[in-house]
C-alpha cells in the first residue's frame, strides 16, 4: 500500500484560544476541501468544525489531540466565472456556468473584480437563492446574495464567485488549544 502525498495549497495559518473559549478564522474560500490540522503540543486538545459564521456551532467537529494530526475533507469547491452583477440590496450575479454547485445558504466570496470594491463588498455573503437557466432567464445561471451593491460603478469584465467557510476551533478544557490549518490537495 502506498501513501498520497499532500500539496499545500493554502497556509491558512493558526487558530488559537488561550481558554475555553472558541475562536474562528475569517472566511477562507474552499478550493480542495481539504484540511490538514494539526494541533500544538504546547496547549491542550480541540475540535475543529466548519462553519457559515462565527456564531454557528458548525457542521460536525472533529477532535484533535494535543500533537496530533488530522486529514479533514470537510467540503467540495464551488464556483464559477461572473459576467454581471446588478446593482441592488440584494446583488444578483450572473455566472457563466450552468452548474455551480453553490446553494441556498451557502456563503460566497466575489475575487478578481477590478470594479470599484466588489470584491470587498461580496465577502462571505450568504446566498439568498439560486435560479437555473430555463427559456425565461435566457438560459442563465443568477445567484443573489445578501450584499448591497445599489451604490457601487456598473459592474465589468469578469471575476469569480467561490464557496467561503470559517473554520472554528473549541478547546477541549480551560487550558486551551492552538490548531494549525493548511487547505491540502492530495496526490
């Protein structure tokens, strides 16, 4: 039997709490799904979990002992090319793919817009709904999100939309916990 090698794709970097208390990253969008954790000997063990917000409990955890490691899929990349952006409290965006794989409830992250700050603007966004291309819509894909670009330039050229997550850590005791994260590609 022979092992995968691991490609480090994104140094997350550290999540740490110094008690009980959770901590989370900021958004990170998803682009393998999967996580390599490890968590420092100098603290305690954890639980990483995979969450919307920061104030979500997470879909599912996994505990990490103190120095150990763990190769988490939590996720599968969604995403795809904008070619426009309306302006309105609710943005609706029209992508170039007819199957995205985001969802109602997701959260989503706008990159390479070199308009005015879309980019800022569509940051971590939860998606409000998602219309497939059918006759009426000329066979394009929308996506609204909760994000107000009414005040922003007339959106041109091309970005992407991608799937965003926060990772949250819980300490396992008061002596806290300081977990490492790399989003991995395997192979």
């Amino acid at each position: 039997m022979s092992c995968q090698p691991l490609k480090l794709v994104t140094d997350i970097g550290e999540v740490s709490s110094n008690n009980a208390t959770s901590a989370v990253t900021s958004a990170q969008t998803v682009k393998t799904g999967v996580l390599y954790v490890v968590c420092s000997d100098a603290k305690a063990a954890g639980h990483i979990a995979v969450c919307n917000t920061a104030n979500q409990a997470g879909v599912g955890s996994f505990h990490v002992e103190k120095g150990g490691k763990l190769l988490y899929r939590y996720g599968h990349p969604a995403n795809a090319p904008v070619s426009a952006i309306s302006k309105a409290s609710d943005a609706v965006i029209t992508v170039d793919h007819t199957d995205t794989k985001i969802q109602v409830g997701d959260y989503v992250t706008l990159s390479g817009s070199a308009v005015g700050t879309y980019n800022s603007t569509i940051a971590h966004k939860e998606v409000l709904s998602v219309q497939t291309p059918q006759r009426w819509n000329d066979f394009k894909t929308t996506i609204t999100v909760d994000a107000d670009t009414s005040s922003l330039a007339d959106f041109t050229g091309t970005a992407v939309l991608s799937k965003s997550v926060i990772f949250r850590l819980a300490p396992e005791t008061a002596s806290g916990c300081t977990l490492h994260l790399h989003e991995v590609g395997i192979g």
